[in-house]
C-alpha cells in the first residue's frame, strides 16, 4: 500500500484584522515534504497514524508538505497558492498511490477562496482519479461544504473540544481509508444542515453525553464514523453553520436518516451546549468575592485560536483598575516589549507600553511599570500529546500580576505557559487565560472554577455585532430559526 499524505490549514476569521502571509505559516508550523518531526502535530494526525500503520502493515508513506498557521484573516492568494501547488507537485512525484490522507482544517479562507479545503480535494481527487481514497481529519470548526463532500472518500473530525484527541482521529481516517482501498468498506458520506451556528463544548453535558452516544453508534450496524461540524462562527462564508456527518458503509439511506437524527438532537441543544460568558464586570465581581481559589477566567474574546491578536488589554486594565493582587495572566502577545525585556535582562525593572497594538479591538496600550522574573527564548507549551510554539517570552510583574509576554501569537493550552517561566499557580487567587475553551483540558483540573469572561474583542459571542455579507442570514442567532 502507497499512502500520500499531507497537511495545509489554518482558521480564518475574516473580520480579523491580521493577515495570514507566508511568515504566519512558517511561524506556526512548516515542515517540507519528508521534514515533519517525529512527534505528532495538532493538525497532522493523518501523517502520524499512516507513521504507525505503516510499521505495522508494512506499507510506504510519502510525506508531502505540512503547514499550518495560527488563526487570523484570510490567507493571501498567492500564499494560498503556493502552498497548494507544492502539495499537488509532492502528490504527482508520489505517484501511483493507494490512498491520500491529508490533515486540513476546513475553515481555511484565502482571497478568492472561500473554500480552500474543497479546492484543494478537488484538485488532490483530479490527479489520483475517482477510485483512489481521498481522506480528510477536520477540526470541528469547520465549514463543511458540498465540495468537501463530493471529493473526499472520508471526513473525520475531532470529536473533543478542546481538541485532544486528534491522534485518535487520525487513525480512525486512516483506518476507514485503507478499508476502502482495499474494498473491505464503502464508505458514503451524508451531512444533516442544522440550520445553526453554536458553541459545543464536550467536557460537559449536555455534548458530553452527546459524544458518547455517537462514539458507541460507531462500528455498529453498518455505521463507519460521525462527526459533528460545530462550525466556526466568525467566517463569512456561505456554507457557514452546523451539520452532522455521518458514514456509512454502502448504505447511504441510513446514514442520511442518523444524520437527520443526530442533528436535530443538536439543534435541540442549542444555546445549551457550552458555558455562557459573562461581562467583565460581572466575572470579575464573582470572582473576587469567592472564598475559593484558584479560580480561572477565560478571556473568550482575545483567543489567538481563533483569530484574535491575544493583545487586548481590557481584563488587564480592569485587574489594574481595581488593585487585584495575586494573579496570574498568559499570554499577551507583544515582541516588541518582549525584546525590551531580554534586554534590559531578568531581574531588572522598567517601563514598558504593553499591548493594545493591532486596533480598536484590542484595546489601548498600558503603560507599566515592570520587574522582569524570568526570560526563556523558544517557549513552548503542551496541547495533549502536541507542543505549541509560544516563541521568546517574558515573565513580567506588574503590582502584583504576573504576566507572560510572547512573540509567537497563541492561545493558552498548557499550563506549563506560566510554570515554564517560574510563574506559580497555586497561590493565584485569579488565573487570566486567553483562550476560548483549549485551556480547559489542562486548566480545569487546578481551578476551583472556570468562569468564562465575554470581554470586547475579535471574537465577540455578540454575533450579531458582526457585518455578514456571505452567510446565509436565517441560520440562527444571525436571525433565523432551527426547523
């Protein structure tokens, strides 16, 4: 068995302000064809299972380029293109092959694209013909559109979010692809609309008995994998919302009828299915007034995950403003005053403008002043079996608040973000992390509670706030009704 496969993806928010050129994917992640590390990658798991199957069945697998940017605006055409077309080149020179998996995310944009994911498997789907299986592991904030559909063989996503377990669903592809290659399975897709776009968080109910169930539908009755496509609610796109995927082997009649099943028990959650931020104020005033700690706050507005700068100062401001003491807040995005610190050097103080440096929704620099703790240059963090790049950072007092500054733009997913930088956590009475929900795995375990703010910034769950142009505008909460 020949196996090809590859990686290319990020998640675009097209009201973000930051452009996605070719220095964000190779800040975030690059690997050349045959260059991918030996550990897995979030957004690789297709290349890391094929790894292991390979060993055991005695298969070949060509490794094509693999990138990945942090989430920001649309990725530049000629970006776009070039990583595209070099993939495309790395699948020709492999040539024949057996099966194609590929890591992507679905919810990739590019100027004249609004679909990069189903071009580029129409493009893959082209070149290896219509009998060869075509694979794709999605992240569930995905747009899942009728392109993806018609060109793949298989499309799975994580089930979890926070995404831990995209080795699982690495393997889970590869497994229904190679069963497909060699006639064992039939794979047919079938997707249900939900007519929505939600929040889903899975560590808790009502999704997490909801992904349960679905987990033990699978390998049952003809019924290959089900994946629910959250969506990604901050890309304009048309096929942006909800929908429920499932595949069956050969019986596509059942598998659209489960799917129907399953999604409209998603859409009966809906508004439901994940904790509902909180102003500022009213997060802040909970907290402090709380005999436990320590507690988490989630800055759901500023996540890099998803396309915010993680610069925004207004939680900061309101920590400072109200004289918190005993806090902890990671990671605020800022190589310019990253650079300062490495050079002034640990244990020096000195004033820095810090934050506030994208727009309007990042909020006004803070004029600081500040004992540098601790400097580490190529600071990582871990995401479940992965590490992400945080880039050169600065542990940073400020009255009384740690503060990790980094050059690399990312969200908090480990804590090892502040205690590799000597920041400790246990005597916090307050825990600052901008992330949506990947925090929640490492995070949740230490808190005594997990309040999620809605602060202002890029990723405002005030949808409404936002100028649609493309999505469909009677999906709901932008104004229409689950059916």
């Amino acid at each position: 068995m020949r196996v090809f496969t590859a990686t290319l993806g990020t998640e675009t928010n097209t009201f973000s302000p930051i452009p996605t050129g070719m220095s964000v994917f190779k800040d975030t992640f690059y690997a050349p064809a045959g260059q991918h590390p030996d550990r897995p990658m979030l957004f690789t798991g297709p290349l890391w299972a094929a790894r292991q199957r390979a060993k055991e069945r005695n298969w070949v697998v060509i490794e094509g380029l693999c990138a990945f940017a942090q989430p920001a605006g649309p990725t530049t055409r000629k970006v776009y293109e070039q990583l595209r077309d070099l993939i495309l080149d790395d699948l020709r020179a492999a040539m024949p092959v057996d099966m194609v998996v590929l890591g992507m995310h679905g919810a990739m944009v590019a100027e004249g694209y609004d679909d990069c994911e189903g071009d580029l498997l129409r493009r893959v789907r082209e070149i290896v013909g219509p009998k060869v299986p075509v694979g794709a592991e999605l992240d569930p904030h995905c747009h899942l559109t009728p392109a993806m559909l018609e060109h793949a063989t298989a499309i799975v996503c994580f089930k979890e979010y926070p995404h831990t377990d995209f080795v699982e669903r690495g393997f889970e592809l590869v497994d229904i692809c190679a069963a497909a290659a060699s006639g064992d399975r039939q794979p047919v897709m079938e997707a249900f609309d939900c007519q929505m776009i939600d929040m889903f968080h899975t560590p808790v109910e009502p999704m997490r008995g909801f992904v349960e169930r679905i987990k033990a539908l699978e390998g049952k009755d003809g019924i290959l994998s089900i994946s629910v496509a959250h969506g990604f609610p901050w890309g304009d796109v048309p096929d942006l919302g909800t929908r429920l995927l499932v595949i069956g082997d050969g019986d596509r009649a059942r598998a659209a009828r489960l799917a129907e099943e399953l999604g409209r028990e998603l859409q009966a959650m809906r508004g439901h299915a994940a904790a509902r931020g909180v102003s500022l104020g009213e997060g802040l005033d909970r907290a402090l007034s709380s005999a436990v700690a320590p507690i988490v706050l989630a800055d759901t507005a500023d996540n890099a995950g998803g396309g915010a700068p993680s610069d925004s100062t207004f939680v900061l401001a309101e920590l400072l403003r109200r004289r918190v003491r005993g806090a902890a807040l990671a990671p605020m995005w800022d190589p310019i005053a990253v650079r300062f610190c490495f050079d002034a050097g640990e244990g020096a103080k000195l004033r820095l403008r810090i934050g506030g440096k994208v727009g309007p929704t990042s909020g006004v620099p803070l004029d600081v002043e500040a004992e540098v703790l601790k400097l580490v240059e190529g600071h990582t963090q871990s995401f479940g079996q992965a590490r992400q790049m945080v880039g050169d950072a600065a542990a940073i007092r400020v009255e009384g608040i740690d503060i990790v500054l980094n050059s690399s733009r990312c969200q908090a997913t480990g804590t090892d973000l502040f205690t590799g930088l000597g920041i400790t956590l246990e005597d916090k009475k307050l825990i600052v992390v901008k992330s949506s929900q990947h925090f929640y795995a490492a995070f949740a375990p230490i808190a005594k509670e997990v309040i999620y703010l809605n602060p202002p910034g890029t990723l405002t769950l005030d949808l409404k706030s936002f100028e649609y142009r493309k999505a469909r505008p009677t999906i709901w909460p932008l104004g229409g009704e689950a059916d």
